[in-house]
C-alpha cells in the first residue's frame, strides 16, 4: 500500500492541474495505483498447472497467455524512477516540499494558508516553484 500511496503523491504533484477537488482526484488514484498493484501481485501469484490429455506433461497455464506483468528489466526501471522522483521530492525547499504534501493531502489553498500561518502568496510561491522544480527535473531525467 506504501507503493500506491508514493506513487499516487508523486502522480498528484505532477499532473494535479487544479481543476475538480484535489482530495477526490488524489483517492481515484490512489485507488488505481492499489488495484495495479494488487492485479500485478496476483497475477504473479496465480500459477495453474494442467496435466497434459495423456497425462504425461504438465505445463504452466500462465505461460501459453500474454503477460501483463513487467520483466525484470522494467521493474528496475521503473524502481529507478522512483528513487530519482523520490530524490527531487527530497531536494525541494522544506516550504516547498510541505505545500506540495499538503495540496496532495486535499488542502486548499486557504487551509494551508491557515495551517502553516502563510500567506496565500507564500504558498502560490512555494506550490508553483516546487513542481517547476520538479518539472526540471523530469526534463534533464527525459534528457539525460
């Protein structure tokens, strides 16, 4: 569930345009990260043997059907990502950083403002620079 929630964080941070109610967008994906993750686990879980029509062989019913699970490789890629967004979170300005969380969190504006004891300005200030620093790194990550 810690996977789902990071991702969905980070998913919020990055993508969240301010249209609709931040709070009921940051839960459908949640949501969705959760049942990716449970699909994934369970179709790695899920692993039928069937004896062959002369009983000689069995064989692996998952094999003989597409797989919908990433490799190796892309699960290394994408821990990787991962790590590399979870660094550019960390390297954000603490105000920063604390603005992002707290919108992801489903506060507005105004309730930061009231739970840190900011100005609106502030927080416009530390919400619009923390994710143009994350879009600046994503872009040098894309590039590099």
């Amino acid at each position: 569930m810690d996977d789902a929630l990071q991702t969905a964080y980070l998913r919020f941070i990055e993508r969240y345009a301010g249209i609709g109610e931040p709070l009921a967008w940051l839960y459908t994906t949640v949501k969705r990260e959760a049942w990716a993750i449970r699909g994934r686990r369970s179709r790695q879980e899920r692993s039928f043997s069937i004896a062959s029509a002369e009983g000689e062989a069995e064989f692996d019913l998952a094999e003989t059907r597409a797989s919908d699970c990433p490799g190796p490789a892309e699960q290394a890629e994408r821990h990787e990502t991962l790590n590399h967004r979870r660094r550019a979170v960390a390297s954000l300005k603490r105000d920063e950083r604390t603005a992002l969380w707290l919108l992801g969190l489903g506060l507005s504006y105004a309730e930061i403002c009231r739970t840190m004891g900011w100005t609106y300005t502030k927080v416009n200030r530390c919400v619009s620079e923390g994710r143009s620093s994350l879009r600046s790194e994503q872009l040098a990550e894309d590039r590099g």
